[in-house]
C-alpha cells in the first residue's frame, strides 16, 4: 500500500536514529553527543549553520525536534544532504571519550555508508505516492511501468558534450522530485533538440513513418 507523508516522516527518522546509532554520521557530525558545543565533524561545530548554507531552509536542524514540520521537498533535501554526509566508521579508538563515554572512529568508507543508507531508504521511498528512489545522491521519481529499461539503458557514445551529457542532464530533471511542470517540458524539448540534431549530424534508422511522427509531436505541441 502506498504511504503517506507522516508514515513516510516516521519511517525515515527510524532509518535515521538506526544510522546514528551506528555512528554512521559521526565523521560529519563528530561524536560527543552530551556537548554539542565541543562537536569537531566535518560540516563544522555549528550543524544548524551548514544545514541553512547548504539547503537555504532555516528550522531544519536539529532533525528529532523539526522533523513533524518538514514539508515533502524539505524532507526529500535532508535526505540528499545525510546522503552527501554519510560514511561507515572502520576504524575505532581503542578507548572511550571520557567526556561522553561513546566509541570514536578515525578511519571511515563514504561510498559504503552512502550505498547502505540508499539501499535502506529505498526500501520505504519507492512506496510513498507514485513512487520516488534515491538515487547517485538525488531523488528520482520512479518512471512508469515499462518505462524503466527505457530510462536506464546505457547510452550509445555518440557525442559527449551534444548528446551524452544533453540526454543524461534531460532524464535528470525530468525525473528530480523538485522538477515542475516547465522544468518537465524543458527536459522534453531539449530531447527534441536531440534527436532534430542526430538527425541533421548522422542521419536517422528510423522507419520514416516513426521519425515523422516523433518530429510531428514535437512540433504540434510546441516542444
């Protein structure tokens, strides 16, 4: 069954507190829990700070106490950035902090964390609405029904900076969750581009019925 927005809060803030229970934010966050002020992570001693600079949204942290207020796409960024923050601790001190009697790691894998935090947060995403995934760090809505092979097929090397890159950057727009109608319609277009410029470049294989109706789409709906 599909999940709303509040199952979808509570579902995250599990996956959250299981992360951090596992010290999987202690190399961005630091570690003495009990003395926020003494905190020396990556992002710095002032979280509330980097969170504001990197998304420009105040209320965001602390996560426990404002998440009830978290709007669908405040929710969705905070899952990109601890995507971007995330790493699996490796190697620990061998004795407790003596201020907050925790354990402490100096060595950390990022593409482990961030690859087991996608695989957990997937697990509940792609149930929430019509469906969304994490995916290289953004999220994606999920394409419909036998779209998907579609959607992630690997492209052809034709051309890197005409084709590649322009169809790759497409996708990725239409598909982000904060994508509006016009940016869907950009993403369209610019795959019309696409094809207008394969066309004059390297001709086409197409059967000449399905290339006219793919340019006749395009240019009687004013892509």
């Amino acid at each position: 069954s599909k999940l709303d927005l509040v199952t979808l809060k509570k579902l995250f803030l599990a996956t959250y507190r299981q992360f951090e229970e596992k010290h999987y934010f202690q190399e961005a966050f630091g570690g003495c829990a009990k003395d926020r002020d003494r905190v020396h992570g990556e992002v710095g001693t002032n979280i509330e700070a980097y969170f504001f600079r990197r998304l420009r949204k105040r209320d965001i942290w602390p996560i426990f106490l404002k998440l009830n207020s978290y709007s669908e796409d405040d929710l969705f960024d905070v899952i990109e950035l601890l995507y971007d923050l995330v790493s699996k601790p490796m190697a620990e001190f061998t004795k407790l902090c003596p201020d907050c009697g925790g354990n402490h790691y100096y060595l950390f894998n990022k593409a482990s964390g961030q690859l087991e935090f996608t695989r957990e947060i997937n697990e509940f995403l792609r149930d929430y609405h019509d469906g969304y995934q994490l995916f290289g760090g953004e999220i994606l809505s999920i394409c419909d029904p036998g779209l998907e092979g579609l959607l992630e097929a690997e492209v052809p090397m034709l051309d890197p900076e005409n084709v590649d890159e322009r169809l790759k950057q497409a996708v990725l727009k239409y598909r982000r969750h904060s994508s509006s109608d016009e940016e869907k319609r950009e993403s369209v277009r610019a795959l019309a581009d696409i094809l207008e410029y394969l066309k004059k470049k390297y001709g086409t294989s197409l059967v000449k019925a399905d290339e006219s109706d793919l340019f006749q789409i395009a240019n009687r709906f004013g892509i």
